[in-house]
C-alpha cells in the first residue's frame, strides 16, 4: 500500500501546465535471467525467450510521466533438452509505471533517458504433455528499469529499455529452493516510438 501511495502523490504533483506527448511503443526483445520457484519441469525460465509487446507513455517536456504496458513471452518455461516436457507455456504482464526523465529543456529532441517503475500483474501459464503438474498462477508484479527515447522525426523514433519484473506475491512452489524468486526476469527490447 505504501508504494502505491507513493505512485499517486508522484502522480498528483506533476505539472499540469507542462506539454505532454502521447508515446505508443511497439516493442520486441528478449526475455532473459529468469527465476522461479514454480515447479517447471522442462527449466527454461532462466534461459533467452523471444517477448514482444506494446507500451503507451505520456510524457511530459518536464521529468515525470506515465506508462502502461503489456509484455507477452511465449515459451518461457520450455527448455532445450530432448525430453520436452513442457507442452506449452507463458508470462503476461500488464503494468502501470511511473516514468522519470531527463527534461526537454537538456535534451531537446535527441536521446532522452529515463528510468521506470510501477506496478500491475503477471500472469504465469504452463501445461506438460501428462497434464499432472500445470502452471496457472496469476501475481501482483513489480517492475523497475531503465532506457533512452531517440526521435529521428517529430513523429517517430525509437527506444532502448532493459526492465525487471519481480512477483510480489503468491505462494512458493513445492520445490522452492532458497534464495529463489517466485518468479522474476529480466526484459531486454527496442520499439518503435509513434509520437502523437
């Protein structure tokens, strides 16, 4: 609760005086340094998975905005070894973050980083080929990152961004080991920015 306190003040502060775009991102990438303690037989989590998504951000010639986002990584508990226990798997997160970056006035229209972090939900789903262990867990989900916006025309450009995402609730799974998050990767992506 305390956190989400701190996301609506931020919020409620921002300027309303101050010019604001809307930013829609389309974006692909890779998901990558996962972990969980969900039983997953195949253990794929940790390794490199395809994840594309869309973002919209509205953000302001000041340092704050806002941003909502939905990721989709399919495959994400299936692994490489010849056994393929896994038959199907994936990880949605839909998330609302609050957007720090660096102001108009220093960067004007060249690379404006910033950093992002927010809340929403992750959504976690697998089924292997007996049907006996399948993944269908739903968690609240934090999200913290970082990137850089580079307009190459007053309406497009392009955007770098590697974010985490950490389930902030639910249960372990029956074979947790210690030290393991119940579910938690890295997102590495580039989109493509449509300014309006």
């Amino acid at each position: 609760m305390f956190r989400v306190a701190v996301v609506l003040a931020l919020l409620a502060v921002a300027p309303a005086t101050a010019s604001a775009d809307w930013l829609i991102t389309p974006f692909l990438g890779t998901a990558f340094g996962g972990e969980t303690t969900l039983l997953a037989l195949d253990n794929g989590a940790g390794q490199k998975k395809l994840t594309f998504g869309v973002g919209g951000m509205l953000l302001s010639d000041n340092i704050l905005g806002i941003e909502g986002s939905i990721g989709h990584t399919p495959k994400f508990f299936q692994g490489r070894s010849a056994a393929g226990l896994i038959q199907t798997s994936r990880v949605t997160t839909l998330t609302g973050s609050v957007v720090i970056a660096a102001p108009l006035a220093v960067t004007r229209e060249s690379l404006r980083p910033y950093i992002v972090g927010g809340l929403g939900l992750m959504q976690a789903r697998a089924s292997d080929k007996a049907g006996i262990f399948p993944i269908e867990k739903d968690f609240l989900v934090v999200d913290l990152g970082g990137g850089a916006i580079g307009l190459l025309s007053p309406r497009t450009g392009v955007q770098f961004e590697i974010r985490h995402f950490k389930a902030a609730s639910g249960a372990d799974g029956p074979l947790a080991r210690e030290g393991l998050s119940r579910l938690s990767f890295w997102r590495a992506s580039v989109g493509l920015v449509l300014r309006y």
